[in-house]
DNA sequence: CGGGGCTCCTGTGCGC
DNA sequence: TGCGCACAGGAGCCCC
C-alpha cells in the first residue's frame, strides 16, 4: 500500500496528534508484528515481547520522522519504534471494524491502532532507530533537494538492470513504490524496460521533476486509495483520481489515446504507453 | 549484478 | 453460484 506520500501523509498525522504524548498501555495481539524486519524465510529474533511491552510504558514521543516508507516514533530517552506499513497497514486513531494487530494508548486518553489486513507490516524497537539496517542502508530522499539527474545517472551508471526496477530500489532513492514509478516514467516519456545506464541526462532531467512532481501532489492529495490505504481518521486520499498509467491498463493514453499496455518486470506490473514513453 | 521465483499473509475479482 | 487461479501500494533471500 503505502510508498512515500501515504507515510508522509500519516506521519503529519500522527505528529500534530501524539507529539509529547505518553504511552500508558500498548497491547499487541498478533506477536509476530515485532518480526524486528528479520528475513522472512530464516530465523526470527527472538524478542521477549513482555518485557518489550513493559519498557514502552511511560515513554513519551519527542518526535515522528519519515525515512524512504519508514515511520519512526521517537521517545524522549532517543530510543525509538520503527514502523513499516507494507502492503495493507493501516495506523488508525480509531478501531472500526476487525482487530487490530496491537494498540497504543495514550495517557490524554488518545488511542492508536496498527490494522494489517495481510499483516505483513512491522514493528521494531531499536536503542539507535537511525542505525538499524533498515533504515542505515536507505538511499537519498527524493524530496530533500539531494535528487539530481546527476546523482541518477551516477546511480544508474553501469546498470543493465530497469528504470523501472531501479526506481523500485530503496537503497538508491527511498520512498519510491510502484505506483509513483509507472507514473514519473510515464510523465517523464521513457519506456519503463530501459536499462539503467541507456538513460540520457537528459531524459533524467525530464525524470527528476516528474519524481517529484508525482509525489509532492500526491501528498497534497493525501495519497492512493484504491483498495486498503487510509490515513489516521480512516479517509481516502485522492490520488487515484489523478493517477494516468497505474491501474489504467487497456485505457487510452491522456497524450496520444492509444491503448496502455501492462506488463511484468521483475514480478511486478507494470502499465505504460507503447507511444509515448520511448 | 539481475531477474525469476519464493516467502511472509489475506482478500478480491475474474474466467470458466 | 462456486471454484480455482492470478494478482495486489513491500521487500528480503536463494538460485542460476
């Protein structure tokens, strides 16, 4: 579900609401939350969730950041919870219908729920949150002012794997899923099956703003709703009404009204227009 | 290095 | 209607 804008979009959430808040109870019905971002096939952490549980009571949240799709819930001892939403996580102030896979109360009597329908979401606790893998091993945000056409094409520089794949690569630029990926390509006109290092200079300065301006109206949009994503008061964003390629196969191109074509790269889909993207 | 395939899960939608 | 399969905003690992 989330890439870049539904995390940001949450985050402002959650800081405006629970900034300085003190975590009173935090009740995790479903264990396996805390996999602590373990290899899915191999071995778990062993965490002792109890004793997690009890170290969490009484903390207070100094702060909230972002990283790639990452949330970070900052306390004020520096310790942190690392979040990450995958594919159907949802963090919701109120609990509607289901369960919850754990919830967070808060001493002003405030309340936060991690949903999860195919519950491949995840929690972490970590002393140093900013020197965990997953998070040390993150490429540049793409919204900070450090992504350049030249830092993709040094990126991208030896590279036969796809524009596309390499998009999807969270340790080049972070926060880029697939559905802003068919969307910058297809505004920037190149053809999501390119090699990395075809791209010309300037194509990647056609592709940096289309990046940017792809996720910076999606946030203003408050995200992609089509199935599962909502923010913290459980309502829709409105990207999917902007949306030009992602979800569209077989309808007409907005440029040349042929028909998108969907494909398969790497096992993901993939819609683009034979036409316009070169 | 890259891509295919599989894993972690559950739900939906489509073709037959 | 019902069944089975493909596929879904992520991402890590293994294998070739």
């Amino acid at each position: 579900m989330p890439e870049l804008p539904e995390v940001e979009t949450i985050k402002r959430d959650l800081e405006k609401n629970l900034t300085g808040q003190v975590i009173t109870q935090f009740i995790v019905e479903d264990p396996r939350i805390f996999t602590g971002f373990s290899p899915s096939g191999g071995p778990r952490r062993k965490i002792n969730i109890s004793h997690l549980i009890r170290g969490l009571i009484n903390k207070k949240i100094s702060q909230f950041f972002r990283r790639g799709k990452y949330l970070a819930m900052e306390f004020v001892d520096g310790s942190a919870l690392i979040l990450h939403l995958r594919m159907t996580g949802q963090l919701l102030f109120k609990n509607g219908e289901g369960k919850a896979r754990a919830a967070f109360y808060f001493g002003s009597g405030k309340k936060l729920f991690f949903k999860d329908r195919r519950r491949f979401g995840e929690i972490q606790f970590s002393t140093d949150w900013k020197k965990e893998k997953s998070i040390a091993s993150l490429g540049i945000e793409p919204l900070n002012g450090n992504l350049t056409a030249q830092f993709l094409k040094e990126s991208f520089k030896e590279r036969s794997a796809s524009v596309h794949s390499l998009l999807l690569n969270q340790t080049i630029v972070c926060g880029i899923g697939n559905i802003y990926a068919a969307e910058a390509l297809f505004r920037a006109g190149i053809r999501p099956t390119r090699k990395g290092k075809s791209i010309r200079i300037e194509e990647l300065n056609q592709l940096v703003p289309a990046i940017q301006q792809v996720l910076n109206a999606s946030i203003q949009n408050r995200g992609y709703s089509m199935s599962t994503y909502v923010d913290t008061l459980g309502k829709k964003g409105k990207t999917q009404l902007f949306t030009q390629v992602y979800g569209k196969e077989d309808q007409p191109c907005v440029h040349c009204k042929n028909l998108l074509k969907k494909i398969k790269i790497s096992g993901r889909g993939v819609v683009y227009c034979t036409q316009c993207q070169k």
